[in-house]
C-alpha cells in the first residue's frame, strides 16, 4: 500500500461511505420528526437500508482481502518464507485483517436487521470494534517513520479514533442523530485525509517532493487537517440541506392521515428491540 | 500573536464570555427554578439570547479571520511564498483557522435556535468541536519552546480540553447548570491564563525578564493556574449571588398567576425538541 | 511465572471462563426475551449460577494463593530474606496479591447473590477493581523487559484494561448482553493470547528461539493479536448460534402459559434491587 | 512537608474521613432501602450531616492554611523574596493552595445543604474539582525526584485522579452507593499510602534506609499498594456489616407505620432538587 493509489482507493471508499452517511442520517431524523410513514421514511425502509448497507460491507471487505492476498506482489496465502526466514509481505496481511474485521462488522449488521435473534445494538459494537481494531493496526504500522509521514499518519489515527469512540457511545445513546454526524463529519475526514497522504507522500509526478524533516511542514499539514474537518462540515451541511427541503415538499404533497396509530405500534416495538 | 497583545486581547475576550456566561447560566437556572415567566425568565425570552450569541459569535469570528488576513503584518490571502519556498505567515493562517470553527459553531447557533430544522444539541456539538479544534492546534503550537513557555501553554491546553470535554458531556446532558458552571469557569481561567501568559512572556518595558530555565518559576506558575482558578470561582460566586439576589427580589413584585399551564406546554415543546 | 506453563495455565483458565461466559451471556439474554420460565432461564436460576460462580472464584483464587505461596520454590509466606537483604520471590508474592483480588471479588458476589444486604452493583464494580488491579499488576511487571516480551505484555494489558473498563460500565449498564459479550470476548482474547505468550518466550524444544529484537516480529504479533480476537468471536459466534438453536426448541416444546404475571413481578423486585 | 510527619498527618486525616464515610454511606443506604424513618436515618438528618461535614471541611482547611502560612519555618505570607531573588517557601504556599480548594469545596457544602439556591449536585463537582486540583499540584510536584520517590508519589496520584473521577461521575449518578464506596476505599487507600510514604522516606531513626535506585523496592512497593487497597476493602467490608447489623436490630424495636406517605413527598422533593 506504500503508494499513491494505497492510499487514494480506500481514501475514496471513506469519502463515499460519508457522503452516503450524511444523506442518510438527516433524512431518518427528519423523517422520524416529521412523522412521514412513506415507503422512503418507514422504520422498515430504514431497516432494510441498513441491512443493504451490511451485505455491502461484507461483500466488499470479502473482494478487499481477496484482492491484497492475490494481488500480483501479494503474499497468495503465504505467511511465513522459510528461504529467507522472514514473515511474508507483512502490509498485506495487515490490511487483510483490517478487511477482516469490516467484513465481521457487514455479516452482523446483515444478521442483527434481518432476524430477531441478536441484540441490535450489537451492530454499532462490532462496527465500533472494527474501526477500533483499524486504529489499533495503523497505530503500530506508523512506528519508526520520518517525521512527516508520521504527523501525517497520527492525525489520521485522531479520526479513526475518534470515529471508534463516537460508534462505542452510540451503542448507549442509539439513534441520537448528532451522535451520527459527528461519526459522519469523521469518516469524510478520514477519507479525504487520506487522498492528502496520498498526496503529499506520493507526489504525482512533476510536482515537487516534500520536505519530510521541515516544521513548518508539519505545521502547514496540522492546519491543512482542519480545513480537511471544515471541508466535511460543509460537505454535511449541504446535503442536510437539500435533505431537508426535499423532505419538507414531499410532505406537502403526501396526505397523511391514519399514520398515528401505525407509528405507536412501531415506536413501541424499536423500544423493545432496542436492548 | 508572539507579542502581549496577541494574548491579551483574545484574553479579554474569553474573560467577558466567561462574565457573561456567569450571569446567564445562574439566571436561567434560577428563573427555570422559581417558574419565573415574566420576559427575562422565559423559554423564549431564552432562546432570543441563544440566537444573539450565535450572531455575536459568527459576526467577531469573522471579524477576526479578517484581522488575521488583512493585518499590515498578515498573509493576505497568499498562503506559499514561491520566492523563500517557504509557507507564508502560517501562524495567522492558524490563527484565522481557529476562528474559523467558532464561525461555524456561531452559523450552527442561528440555525438551530431561529428554525427547528436542525436537532437542538447541534449546537453543543459544534461549540465542542470549535474548543477542541482550538485546543489541537494549540497543542501542535506549542512543540519545541523553552521549559517555561511550554509549561505555560500546556496549562492552557489542560483548559481547554476541559471546557471541550465538558461542552461534549451537555450534548448529552443538557441544560444541567452544574456543567454549564464548570464550563463557566473553565472559560474565564483561559481568559485570566491568557493574560498570565502575556506578562510572563513579554514582560512590559521596566519589568524583569522571567528566568525560561529556572525549575522554580515552573513551579510557581502551576501553584499561580490554580489560584486564577479560585479566582474564576469567586467571580462566578459573586455573580450568582447577585443574580439570586435580584431574581428573588423581582418574584416578591410580579403576581404569578396563570402560569402553571402555559409552563407545561413550553416544557413539552422542550423535551420534544430535545433530541 | 517466567516459563511455558506458568503462561499457559492461566491462558486455560482464562479460556474456559470466556467459553462459559459466550454460553451464559446468550442465555440469559435469549431467555429474557423470550419470557421462557423453565428452571433454566428463570431469574431465580440465574443468581443461582451468579452465586456458583462466586464460589468457584474465591475456591479457586484460594488454591491459587495458597499454590503461589507453598510450591517448592515459593517463598512459603517469607516476605523478607534478611540474609542476602532482599525481598524474597516477590513474583509469587505479586501472583498472590493477584489471587486475592479475585478471591475478594469471589466473597462479594457470594455475599451479594446469596442475602440482599449489598447492592447488587457491588459485584461488577469488585470484579472491575480485580481486573484493574491485574492490569496494573502486569503494567509494573513489565518495565525494563526485551523489545518482543514488552510489546506481547503490552498488548496482553490492552485486553486487560479494556475489560476492566467494561465491567467499570456494566455497574452503570447492568444487563445489556452487548457489554457483557464485549467483556467474554476479552476474557477469550485474554485467555489464547496467553498461550501465543507462552508460545513466543518459551518455544516448546525443537522449534527455534524467536529473535527479540526483529521489528518484523512485532509487526506480525500485532496482526496475530487481532486474528486472535476475531477467533473469539468467531467461537462467541458459533456458541450463541448453538444457545439460539436450543432455546428456539425447548420454547416449541414448553406450554408458555400463566408466566406473564409471574415475570412483572420478578422484574419489578430486579429494578428495585439494582441500584 | 518534607519529613515524616508531613506525610503522617494528612494520611491520618484521610483515613479518619475514609473511616467515617464507610460508616456513613452504608447506613445512609441501608436506611434508604429500609425505609426506616428514625431521626437517624431521614433524609433530614442525612441533609445536617452533610452541612457538618461542610463546616468541618471549611474550618478544617482554613485551620490548614493558616498553619502552612504560619509555623516558624512558613513564609508569612511573604511569596516573593527580593533578596535572593527567589520564590519564597514555594512547598507551604502549594499546601496553601490545596487546602484553598477544600475550604471552597465546605463552604460550597455549606450553602447548598442550608439553603436551597444552589443545585445541590454542586458539593459533588466542587470537591471533584478540589480533590482534582490535589492531584494536580502533586502531580507538578513531584517532578525531577528520585526513582522510588517518584514512584511511591505516582501511585499516590493514581488515587487522587481515580477518587476524582469518581466523585465527577457522583455528579450524575447521585447517591449510588456503590460509587460512594469506591471513593471511600480510595480515599482510605489515599491516607495509608501517605503513612506508607512517610515510613519509607523517612524511615524512624533505627531502621535502615531504603534503597532509592534499587528496582526490586521498586516492584515491592507497587504490591505492597494493592495490599493497602486490601486492607482499605477489609475496612469498610468490617464497617459495612457492624452497620448493616445495627440498622436490622434498630428496625425490630421501632415500628414502621405512617412512613409510606411521608416518604413519598420526601422523596419527591429530593428528585426535585437534584437537577
């Protein structure tokens, strides 16, 4: 992974992984506030949402570690070269466990939202486990680099942290929607951080190289990573907005008559589910 | 800002919001308390001066990301110097970056408290992340001083984080006046710290120079944060003394009739808008 | 403890009790929610096996003590060797002070479950210190060791202290299977990583010393430590799948008659115990 | 307070209110849960033992600050010394500053259980903020010491941090006992630490010195603190059931009719005031 493309793919994964989360989110508070029972609203509609969103964790965390493994410089299954008595392309192995746990997290959304069997909130657990674990791996990968690369790759370690943290409370606090977009704001930044890596370790070419041991690079580069967070505010406040106005004309239009009753039943039985 | 002023102003200001939040928050408490309901004590009577900080706070931001920019000494918008190849004027470029979540924080209050478009505890949220950005640029500021200029402003970070912390707990917590308090507080230490920090390091013309290196000044120092503590306490005390006084005093004037129902409603709407 | 069994005993234990917690913990929770009162699921089963447990800490942590003290090289309760001017096996002594928590833990839920004298909370808050205590036990233990030894007891302490941290919650979340599977899973962690332990410092005759200071060698144990989580849950996976299986059936086969009224009435005596 | 009784006498002091708060809180929650309304246990009589408490805090401390300012070797509230040009008696004006925050932290007491201005969850964040800004000043303290004279001090840190996060937790999960037991046991863990500190720094003429660079001192110490945590349970384990023996004998005598509605509007009353 120890080039540009490395670090842009997943980089781009996270931006589109956010970008849906902030379509998301506001558009289940606003239609829970909104007590708006269409099909795009309903409890159930979400539910099955989030159980598409776990078949795609899964499925694409499978493809991720299929691929680092059978990549033409990957280790195809190999551990450990008895010929040179070393451990076998480490980094691949390293980011197929990462896949690993995401593809852990996508099988128990995809269990916990389509049967009754498993708590629900067991879902944010192993989702905050998986981000937690992805922290854990990137906190050990980064020891003994230049300074710069290691400015750059700690304060990545802020958001996945951060994210893991935020995903670990929303296990108490479940669906409390401010809680989601911190979550959110953090997986934008993750994602775009990483295009900044991207660029600045791997510059592409005819660009100059960085200074990796200049301060005032790694001075640029920490306000560079709030403009990164500010760029994500925006990012959600945008599409907060178009969710809205949207949400807002669809009810004009839609009557919404009999609706109480079947939201009562449904809240009550969320409540029940919930623990 | 490496110069008196560049601390003492910025001092100045967190000194009156900290004033002012000592006036408010025991105010609020008080009146919530007594089912006060004449114009002062009101929800919206409360919600007015909600939206009044948030104006205040986007209006100085910007005014300050401004100052930075456009100062003789400032950056001007150019942010690389293609002469020096060096970054230009990065500490404004930090500085501006600092306000510019408050900004944010300062935009989020307006729009939560004039429309109900946004949750409510939005606005707790970004408030939280604005402190903590401040407190993470501040913290890679500070890297490579002398002893005593990095003790100073690592007591200024513990500050910080503090109130960041503390604003994190009221997005779930909200409205408990003993975190609004502890904030308070928290925001009128950095205030009266900022000012310390101003004396300390650019001493004004006649007065000795501090000794950076001497083990006993460190010392001093951290005895000196916590009486600025106790300071910021007694402030606080004298404040919600004269607020209890004054509350009570305008209760024995004003009849309370009719009030009982029309406090439930505003209590329903409340919790409703909650979460 | 410096060798392969004094590693692999505990990493034994340590099992068997995560093996026992991923059968209960799914139980319990399986049983409650589908109001299934046979002998097994009921409430007054449950602080049976609670009490049983109890008894098997304090049992067991007792042989442990006395073992520690009298095996024939332990310091059989001499605490001081006035002769070389030394303490005398303080390792032994530290594993017993490690027992005795335990073993203090065993005798508060033996006392909690059997009267209702203590607050039912106090045995998650004891089984937390016990935990916590081992943490920083083991966090003392390691200063000064060789690159690999440190970072394998390193990360042995992240999964003490992250379920140290977890019961810490259970006392405030009492009941929420989630928390009580994230703790199984460390205690599984806990359990296999003491083996790799064993495995890596004390390789079994025949196979080759593990060179201390390879970089690469850290790198692949702390791959190899999140493959050992996901190995426990995947047997968390497995055994809830089982205890799923089994509670579906026994419910099919059982009349679920009479038993709502008997439930309120033991959860209303379950919320009024708790705090 | 660099001799043995320095240490020796606050350790005494803290035990004494460890001692008395393991009496105090399980007879405030046996009463509670037994409903048992002699004077003994109402909550009036609870609300004067807090006010004493108070005054006993406050006077305590202002008796404590005056003897730091005083004894013959104090400085007179003299804090800087031309002469030398030095910080003058540095140690006795940090103690000053410590008892400082206790005496706010009574005075604070006092006013939220006399009257009913203040929000009574206050006395808890008060002497969190006391108890945190103790181990503040210690921490600062004890920089650029010797090994072992380091270490015994950080384990004492260790306590103070843990009971004042405890007591910040007690903000809002006010009056569980089981958090109310863990700060006593810290607390009494903090007062023998203090006499085990005194015995090893400066041992009583006679006994030999300890060696401050040796590392087995060093890992003995840091059992011989989990033995004190022992020893503090075993205290309040004694305490718990001489009271919980008292309340059960007390409650036979005395007849128990007319509570239950005097309860209830006691209790209302109390949730009232809570927030």
């Amino acid at each position: 992974m120890g080039n540009f493309k490395g670090h842009a793919l997943p980089g781009c994964l996270f931006l589109l992984i956010g970008f849906w989360w902030s379509v998301k989110f506001p558009l289940k508070y606003l239609c829970r506030k909104k007590k708006h029972a269409s099909s795009l609203g309903s409890k159930t509609g979400f539910q099955r949402i989030e159980l598409a969103e776990g078949i795609f964790k899964a499925v694409f965390s499978l493809i991720g570690m299929t691929a680092e493994q059978f990549v033409s410089s990957g280790p195809h299954l190999k551990l450990y070269d008895y010929e040179t008595k070393q451990w076998h392309q480490l980094m691949n192995w390293q980011h197929a466990t990462l896949y690993l746990f995401y593809c852990i997290s996508g099988l128990v959304d995809i269990v916990a939202h389509s049967t009754n069997v498993l708590p629900v909130a067991l879902d944010k657990m192993m989702l905050s486990l998986a981000v937690f674990a992805e922290g854990f791996l990137l906190y050990y990968h980064i020891h003994g680099r230049s300074m710069l690369d290691f400015h750059l790759h700690q304060l990545l370690i802020v958001a996945v942290f951060g994210a893991a943290f935020c995903i670990f409370l929303e296990v108490f606090f479940r669906g409390i929607v401010v809680l989601e977009m911190l979550r959110t704001s953090l997986c934008i930044l993750q994602g775009s951080w990483l295009w900044q890596i991207a660029f600045v370790l791997y510059p592409p070419s005819g660009s100059p190289e960085w200074n990796q041991m200049d301060h005032n690079n790694t001075m640029f580069l920490t306000v560079c990573y709030c403009w990164h967070y500010a760029f994500a505010i925006l990012i959600m406040a945008v599409n907060y907005t178009i969710v809205s106005w949207i949400v807002r004309s669809k009810i004009k239009q839609t009557p919404t008559m009999e609706i109480g009753l079947l939201k009562t039943s449904e809240r009550d039985q969320e409540s029940e589910d919930e623990m």
